[in-house]
C-alpha cells in the first residue's frame, strides 16, 4: 500500500482520482486464483478499485455484489507491453485509437497496455508526450502508461529523457537499429544513449534490425522489379534482425545496461536471445501476437490486401515452425513478455504503398487475440503452465516495468485488475467480430481456444458473456519509476565487480622511436583528444636513475614527454624496467 | 626435383646421374608451408616494422614456409595501384622466398572500384581486406560493406574483414583512459573479444546477403571462433584464420609489471586474457571449422612501442609469429593428438593455397607442383627465444615456450635453403605468384547459390480499391527507394468496366496517383482482387 500511496503521490496530480469516488464492492467466490509463482482456490474481495482480501471464508460487509467463478481461473489482467495506438505514418493514424485499441485488449482479457510515443525526428519528446498523455486520458477505457522512442540522439534530447523519467513516470524508451536516415542510430549513438538511460535507471528498448543492409536490400529489390508486399520480407531477411539483436546485447553488455528486444520475429534473433542470456547478459525478450500465431507466407498471397495486412517490422518469418519455436522459448523463460505490436492500418491506408512495398504503412493487430492464441498454442498444446501464462501475459511486464506488484498479481493491496479465464471457451477469429475498427484481421479464421469470460479493470466489471461495456476515458495514466529490480538488480552488482584498474608500473624510459608530427596515423578523435596525461599516476623514483647529467636535462621533471620527441640515450642508462627478456 | 618444379614422385625413381639426393630417413616429407598473412616492411607513422621482406622472409624460411603473403595497406585517399606497385618493388628486391599480396581497401568510392577490377584482372590480387574498425581512418559504413562485398562477389574476389566493432571501441578507449588507464592493458580492456565477435557475426551476415565468400583475418577469441563454427554449420561460405599469437598464447601478459613486455603483445583483435583460448582454438582448427593458419607477423622494436607509452591507443599493433607458427601448430595440435598430419600439412599450407587459388601449384607435392618442401623432424625441441630468433625484433611473445616439431630441411624453390640448422637464403629470389579470381574452393558453392537465389515477384492484378490521403514530406521512407520505385505496366483488370457514371474514367495507364490525392469511389467499383476476407 505505500508503495502505491507513493506512486499516486509522485505524479499522478490526481487527476484520475476522482473517478473512483463511486465505491464498488465486489466478491469473486470460488475461483483458482492463478499469480505467476502458485495457484490456490481463494476468494477475491475488492473495494474501491483495489483487491483488500485474497483467502477462503473472508468476511466481507453485507450488500456486495458476488460474482461466482464456478471454479474457474482468476487470473490478473493482461499487460500488453507494445501498442502503437496514435503511431503517424506519412501522416496518416491507424484506425484504432486508444478507445478502439482500449476496447479490444478489454475484449481480450488485457486490462493494461504501454503505448509508444512515436515522436518524428526533430519533435521535442516532452511535447509528443504530452500529446500522447492527453489523447489517452481522453479516450482509454483501460490502465496505461506509455514508452517513449528516442528517434535521435542528441544533446537537447539528454534533458528531455532526464525529465521524463524524474517527473513524468516514464522508465522505458526504445532506439531504433533501422529506419536508416530516419530513426536509425549509429553504434556510437546507441552507446551513449545506453549510457544515459542507464544512469536513469530505464529500460532500453531496441528495434533490433540492420537499417543499413535494408536499405540497400530494399533498393536491390524494388530495382528488380518487386514491389509487392512479398518485397518486405525479401528486403527484410530474418538474419539482419539476429545481427542487430546480437549487436544490441552486445552494446549492453560493455555499458552493463538491461536490453528490452522489443518484437521478436524470428527464430535466429530468439536463439540469439537465448544464447546471450546462458551467458549471463541481462536481456529480455518480446514475441508478439503476431510472431507467436501467424507466419510470413501469406506475404506471398495474391491478394493484395491480405498480404499487406501482415506487413510489420521485423516481417513475419516465411518459416512456418517459427511461432511454434517461439512459444517453446517462451514456455521455457528465454523470452519472457507477449506485447501485441497492435498497429491497425485499414487497408486504405496500407494502399499508400500499392506501388512501392517501402510505403506500406507497418503494422499488425494483435492486442484482441494475445492471450488466447498463448493459451492455445501453448497453455493447451501442454508447453507451458497457468502460472507461466500469468507469468508471460502480464507479472513480467509488471516487474521489468517496475508495475509489480500494483499490477501483474492478484494479491491485496493491488489494483483490482481481474480476469475471470474460461480455458474451455473456442471461437474462430474473424474481423466481422473484432472490436477493432481494422477491416482486416490477419488471424482471420483460426480456431482458438481459450478466452476471458470475465474482465474487470479497476475493480469494475468492463467485459462479461461477449459484452463489453467499457467507459471511454477511465483509463488512468501509471507513472513508473526507474531502476526496477528485476532488470537493475543484477546490474547494480556487477558495477561494483566491474571495476577496473591500472597496471601500477615505472615509468617507461627507454629509447622512444621518432615520429612524424602530423600523425598518418590517426586514432579515434575522442580518445585522443582526451588522453588525459594529467590523470597519471604519479611517476615512482626509480632509484637506479640518477639525477646527474651531462646533458643538463632533467629527466625526472613532471612533465610529459610530447611524441617525436626523441631521446637517445636517458641520463643515467636505461633503468630495469625496459631490460628486455 | 628440376628447375624448380616437382617431376617425379615414387618409388624407384629414374633419374639422371649427378643428382644431389638428399636422405629423409623416414622423415615426413611435406609442401612447404603458406604464411596467408604477414606485415613485412609495413610503413608506420614514417618508420616501417623492423622486419623488412628480407629479414620477415628469412625467418620465414627458418620455420618452414615457403611462401608468404602480405598486406599491402594504402593509405586512405591515396590510390590502390601505387601502393600495390610499392610493395612489389620492396618485396621483388628482397624477398627470399615466393610471394603473394592481398590489398587493403582503405576507403571506398568508384575510383576505388575501378583499381580493385583491374587489381583483380590483371595484376594477380584475389583477396582484399577491408576494417570494421578503427573509426574515422580505415573503418567502413554496414552500406559500404554491403557495396563492397557485392562487388567482390561479382568479381571473384575474397573478401577479408578485420573484425572489431570500432565505434564501441573508440567508446571504450575512451572510457578507459579516463579512468586513467594508459598501460597496454587498456588495449585489452577496451577491446573486449565480444567486440570482435560481434563484428564477425555482422560481417557473416553481411556476407550471406551479398553471397560473397568471406575470410575472418585474425581470429582471436573463443567467441568470434564460435560465430565463425556456427555460420559454417547453418552453410555460410566463411574461412576462419586464427595466428599465431592466438594459437600459442594469450591475453595475460597484458598486465605485466614489464611495460616493454606488455606492450609487445598488442596486436588488435587483442589476444584473449582467457589462458583456455589457445587450446580451444587449436582444437577447431584441427576439426576443421577453422580453415587457415596466419602469422600476422608485424613486428615493431620497443622503440618503437613506445610511441604509446603514455597511452594505450598510439601503441603500433603488431606481433611476431611467422617463424613460430608450423612449429606451434605442430607442438598443440599435432602432438596433443587433436589433429594428424594431413590436417596439419592443410590448415599450414593446403587450405590456403585453395583459397587463393594458387592450388595445386603451390601447397601439395605433385609432379608439377612447385618444389617447395619441407622435411619436417617431428622429434627435435626447441625453446623460444628472441636471443636466437631469425626475426629483427628485440622481443618474441612466446620468448622461454619449449616447442615439440621443426623443419630439418626447407627446399624452397628446388634449392636447399636450411640444412642443418644453416639458413642459406638469398635476398631478391622471391617471385610474385598472381592469384586468379574465382577460386573454386570458395566459389564453387557461391555460383551455385546464385542460380538458385533469383527472387520473383508475386503477380499480382493492381490494387486498385481506396488509397488513403498521405504526405511525403513528413516522415519519410528511405530516400533511395522512393525515387528508384519502379513503375510498371500496369495489368489490365477485365474486371473493371470503362463505363461510369462518375465521370470521366480514369486513365488506366497512369501508373501511380498523384499522392495526397484521395480516390474515394474507384469508377467501375472495387475488383476482386481487394476483395476482403
């Protein structure tokens, strides 16, 4: 509970607040209460949005409404960790906004989701997300907080992060590998930018895919004649996206930064994934709905429409054993988070790149269908258990994103965000049922088992037997604080290890070889501009040395040789720590 | 053995009278080795490493290899051509024994283009090296690469890569020298083997985009050895090269109290501080994930060293190893029992021969195959040490190492060059031995992939249903593809009626609409081919 009082106080501004004056009183009897860590048969009592009693035989005031579950599961809400609800593309929106997008992770048992603020090049990210902020207050029917890309990197970009992060609850932010000439940074850009949101505390999210051989793929391809939708995943091959995914762990790897890969596509970046963190690097690991239940061979289908549906990047992969692949890592905790990369383009809006696949807008929905298809291609093929399924859908997020325990358990004291799951429940995805306003569903016609009979948000029944009544604008905004352990932990400690220090020797005096001035050779700019002679430690007398000498020069004085200057012969010989063998 | 050229092989051989006959005694009789990668006379900041083509050459010889090939290095900017007649004239004059260059592509642009062509065509080179680090001089873009590679490619070349992420580096060197680290361990602290490894897996993929065979110089590290084994594993066409230094000893020294020891061992990609390297390298090399053995023989006085005495990054790079190498392959592969003498005589000699494309005139005994041998006596012992060495420099990194294996007697082109531990060689004999495009070691696979990797567009009828209102100004998609979109015929939709009451029709062979212009109603309505669902 303090926890909470202190989230609220820091930057919520109780703007939300009021909303919740009206006190419900809820019991949900006879349910599993499935968390992340157990199971167990419990009641859940909830008052005032939040769960106050988990237990059997609760005593609970008189008048409250019961909700009997009969024996099914209770499990909390969903997290979905990646949607693009506002995100422009050549000025055009998707279709589903924060209410159609709301809506639809109600529908499918998601109670929270993190949007991206997508910022253009040159915008100021405070502005964009402020812009962010208002349109969801306005119209989110659920909890939300938002990730902000970083779509360059500079100085005036470092204050707006900083701030950002002390004063507007925000602990996530994505770069981007690709997008060359656009969001694309260099690895030197990528290196400080892990820097400084390390010492933020952030998590770094990565769109890890090699914007350079894109391009060039691109232009090898669209100059061959192909510009349909099948040119996506042409230029777009599932290597770049491993390259970048192992050149991202990389780079966290020297700074010591947590790495986010956000939508993992493919079979090589998992396994790259997956070798990295046997190795001890501190990385997480992002399938979507899309890389979990579909794959990229409808790229090639001859409609066109339905095959620029399925445009998104990283692309699907043409292997059709990935989504299974990837379920498995999932199940196993080598990935470890299901976001949905819930983009709706119609297919008006995909049409803008009829002629040129490089236009097509990118994105697939997903936020309806996450849950289920993990349940089914999962929880039901036996791969993974209700505790993990907690664990992937919603308790993971909550902790890399420093939500837990307010979100992401069902426990007292959090926020009464409750899914009722009715794991016997099968129905046939079709976009003539979805709630969101996207006239294609690239799920369309898979059979899926699994779904929520029951969606509370807030303590508030949103969805109940198919009915959702969700009230546009109740969504509040979640402010999050840095450093949350179950990224920074490990990497608190392995800063102190990490250490490092110099070799404590003489100073070397024997011969220096003359050398040209004007350096042929030069080396990195910024180190040689910093070679800081002044840090030094200081010289040790050599004791073999004598100060006499013929010459009349000082060799032990303290300053510094300058380079091309020669010495011959040192007064006093060379001293030991040259002789050689 | 005649005029330079092996003629006959068997027993009971015919010969003529007055033939000097040289006894084996059982020994193995091998093909001289190939040393695929030296820096002999390479010029430095106005001086040049202490081993010139003669002295580099001679030690060479001493440790049984018969053939070497340099780096020629142009400086960025300046010309391909002159660098490489440059380094013809200094090796012509003074090289002992035969020779081949590989060119460094510095920078990229299409002058550059045009020399390697006719590098490539007429002057013998079939192998260019290119750096993915050491920023702001020799480094390239991913784009560049790209452009390179696909050149290369198309031309038969083999693409060699330094492999370091050189942006990460100059980050760290950075880093470390203010921390006030500016011994010779900040070469290592800065330059971390993921650093390298990370660099050989861009470089693989890369490669595999381009469908150009790929050479790793300088594999240093357990983990760059593991991408290289598993790209080879999922069919990539990639070559591994591990040296000397790498196979005989490691990145400890680094930290000695000595400075002039500690500097001797800089050489980037560093050596690995991981004392298991050696071993484990010497290990895929004899399983053959690894392909060639190197020397990256380039050795600098400590004079010289010393340039970098109070930082770390002005230390010249290099180490020696090109007399050492078949013995140190010999004494941790052979005799430990990881590998046999046929790998042996491939990963020191064979291997590269095939890579560039010298085989079998060099690297294999045949009648009419060069007569470059070696009698190699597996039984001597020797220890290491810079007081005996053949080569100019003050220091050897593997200076007290007590070494199983050395040559009895080297035959470089038909002449005795060492018996007996005398070492006859003669400066100038040395030939360039040009290299021919395509080798098929290399390109066999390639080709074959090429055919089968033709990619087909989807035919498609247009799209012809709404478009949505959008403005390129904002945002943007990569600048080259807009521009190059090609616009093609479009396909006649039998479909779709030329009849309307909307107006006049719209042309059909406009083939893109101007753009932020809306199409609310298509005349004839939609075709099938948008037809949801």
């Amino acid at each position: 509970m303090n926890d909470r009082d202190n989230m609220s106080g820091t930057s919520e501004q109780g703007q939300s607040n009021s909303l919740h004056l009206t006190t419900e009183r809820l019991l949900i009897k006879g349910g599993r209460v499935v968390n992340d860590d157990q199971s167990l048969y419990a009641d859940v009592y909830i008052e005032d949005g939040l769960i106050k009693q988990v237990g059997e035989n609760l005593v609970v005031p008189g008048g409250v409404k019961v909700i009997e579950a009969d024996g099914r599961m209770v499990i909390p809400g969903g997290i979905d960790v990646n949607t693009c609800l506002m995100k422009p593309h050549l000025g055009v929106r998707p279709v589903d906004d924060f209410l159609q997008g709301t809506r639809a992770a109600l529908a499918g048992g998601t109670t929270m989701i993190i949007d991206h603020v997508t910022p253009q090049p040159g915008d100021s990210l405070l502005e964009a997300f402020e812009r962010w902020q208002e349109a969801a207050d306005r119209k989110a029917c659920c909890d939300y907080s938002l990730h902000v890309d970083v779509p360059q990197w500079n100085e005036a970009v470092k204050d707006e992060l900083e701030l950002l992060v002390q004063d507007k609850g925000i602990n996530s932010f994505q770069v981007y590998m690709a997008y060359k000439d656009l969001y694309q940074m260099t690895d030197s850009e990528l290196y400080e930018a892990f820097c400084f949101l390390k010492q933020l505390g952030a998590v770094v999210l990565v769109h890890a895919e090699n914007g350079d051989l894109i391009a060039q793929e691109q232009s090898k391809i669209l100059g061959m004649g192909i510009t349909g939708p099948e040119g996506h995943p042409l230029s777009r091959p599932e290597e770049l996206e491993a390259e970048a995914v192992f050149r991202a762990i990389t780079l966290g790897n020297r700074v010591n930064c947590p790495v986010y890969v956000a939508k993992v596509m493919s079979k090589s970046a998992a396994d790259a994934i997956t070798q990295a963190r046997r190795k001890g690097s501190v990385v997480f690991g992002e399938p979507i709905t899309a890389s979990l239940a579909a794959d990229g061979s409808h790229y090639w289908s001859k409609n066109w429409a339905k095959a620029a549906a399925y445009v998104t990047s990283p692309p699907l992969s043409p292997d059709p054993t990935t989504p299974d692949h990837l379920h498995t890592l999932l199940s196993c905790g080598d990935l470890q988070v299901v976001g949905s990369a819930h983009c709706a383009y119609s297919t008006s809006q995909k049409a803008i790149g009829k002629d040129d696949f490089t236009l097509i807008p990118e994105g697939t929905n997903g936020a309806e269908e996450r849950m289920a298809f993990v349940w089914d291609k999962a929880v039901a093929m036996g791969k993974m258990d209700e505790n993990q399924f907690v664990a992937v859908t919603s308790t993971n997020a909550a902790k890399i994103f420093n939500l837990y325990p307010r979100k992401g358990r069902i426990a007292a004291g959090s926020d009464a965000d409750v899914v009722i799951w009715d794991p016997d429940n099968v129905k046939t995805i079709t976009a003539k049922l979805q709630q969101s306003a996207a006239d294609y569903n690239i799920f369309e016609g898979l059979e899926c088992r699994g779904g929520p009979a029951l969606v509370m948000s807030q303590g508030r029944v949103v969805y109940e037997d198919g009915k959702l009544q969700a009230q546009q604008g109740t969504g509040r905004f979640i402010p999050r604080k840095p450093f949350p352990d179950f990224a920074y932990q490990r990497i608190k400690f392995r800063n102190q290890v990490k250490a490092r220090q110099a070799v404590t020797r003489g100073i070397y005096d024997g011969p220096v070889c003359d050398v040209v001035l004007t350096p042929k050779y030069i080396t990195p700019a910024p180190s040689a501009k910093t070679s800081p002679t002044s840090h030094q430690p200081p010289p040790i007398r050599n004791l073999h040395q004598s100060n006499f000498s013929l010459s009349g020069a000082q060799i032990d004085d303290n300053i510094p040789r300058r380079s091309g200057h020669r010495i011959v012969a040192p007064p006093g010989g060379r001293s030991n720590i040259t002789s050689l063998g | 053995m005649e005029d330079g050229l092996i003629k006959q092989i068997g027993d009971n051989l015919i010969v003529p009278g007055g033939v000097k006959t040289v006894e084996a005694n059982g020994r193995m009789v091998i093909p001289g080795g190939i040393d695929i990668h030296t820096h002999l006379q390479m010029p430095y900041r106005g001086t040049a490493t202490v081993d010139d083509f003669a002295q580099g050459s001679k030690a060479a010889l001493a440790g049984g290899t018969t053939m070497i090939v340099d780096h020629v290095i142009p400086e960025p900017g300046s010309s391909l051509m002159e660098a490489y007649d440059q380094w013809r004239q200094w090796a012509d004059e003074k090289s002992c024994c035969d020779y081949s260059l590989h060119v460094d592509i510095t920078h990229w642009d299409d002058s550059v283009r045009q020399e390697v062509d006719h590098l490539i065509k007429e002057k013998g080179v079939n192998s260019f090296q290119v750096y993915m680090a050491y920023k702001d001089y020799f480094q390239m873009s991913n784009s560049e690469l790209y452009e390179v590679f696909t050149f290369l490619a198309e031309r038969g070349g083999i693409a060699q890569v330094h492999a370091e992420n050189g942006e990460i580096i100059a980050e760290e060197q950075a880093r470390m020298l203010q921390m006030g680290i500016t011994g010779p361990e900040g070469h290592v602290l800065s330059r971390p083997e993921e650093l390298e490894a990370e660099a050989v897996f861009r470089a693989i993929t890369i490669a595999s985009q381009t469908n150009c065979p790929l050479y790793v110089t300088r594999v240093m590290s357990k983990s760059a050895a593991d991408i290289i084994s598993q790209a080879r594993k999922k069919g990539n066409v990639v070559f591994g090269e591990p040296i000397s230094a790498s196979l005989g000893t490691d990145g400890t020294h680094y930290w000695s109290k000595n400075w002039a020891k500690a500097a001797s061992f800089v050489t980037s990609p560093p050596l690995s501080p991981d004392p298991t390297t050696p071993d484990y390298l010497n290990t895929l090399l004899s399983s053959g994930d690894l392909s060639v053995s190197g020397s990256a023989h380039c050795t600098f006085s400590v004079a010289q060293k010393a340039i970098g005495k109070d930082d770390f990054t002005q230390i010249p790079e290099g180490v020696n190893g090109v007399e050492e190498r078949m013995t140190l392959i010999w004494d941790k592969a052979v005799t430990t029992g990881k590998m046999d003498e046929n790998m042996f005589v491939a990963v020191t000699s064979t291997n590269a021969a095939k890579i560039l494309n010298l085989y079998p005139r060099k690297g294999r005994i045949a009648v009419g195959s060069d007569a470059d041998l070696v009698i190699w006596d597996t039984d001597s012992v020797r220890t290491i040490t810079a007081k005996t060495h053949t080569s100019a420099a003050e220091y050897n990194i593997f200076e007290g190492m007590e070494l199983r294996g050395a040559p009895l007697v080297v035959i470089c082109q038909g002449k005795m060059v060492l018996e007996d531990g005398n070492l006859h060689a003669t400066s100038g004999v040395g030939r360039f031995i040009p290299c021919s495009p395509f080798p098929d070691f290399a390109y066999k696979r390639v080709k074959a992939r090429k055919q089968l990797a033709v990619l087909r567009a989807v035919p498609r009828g247009m799209y012809d249903g709404p478009v949505s209102e959008f403005s390129l100004s904002r945002g943007g998609t990569p600048s080259a593809s807009a521009r190059t979109s090609p616009t093609k015929q479009p396909v006649r939709n039998l479909h779709q009626s030329g009849f309307s009451l909307a107006g006049p029709p719209t042309p059909d062979d406009i083939p893109i609409r101007p753009a932020g212009r809306r199409i609310v109603v298509p005349p004839g309505g939609r075709s099938n081919i948008t037809s949801l669902s």
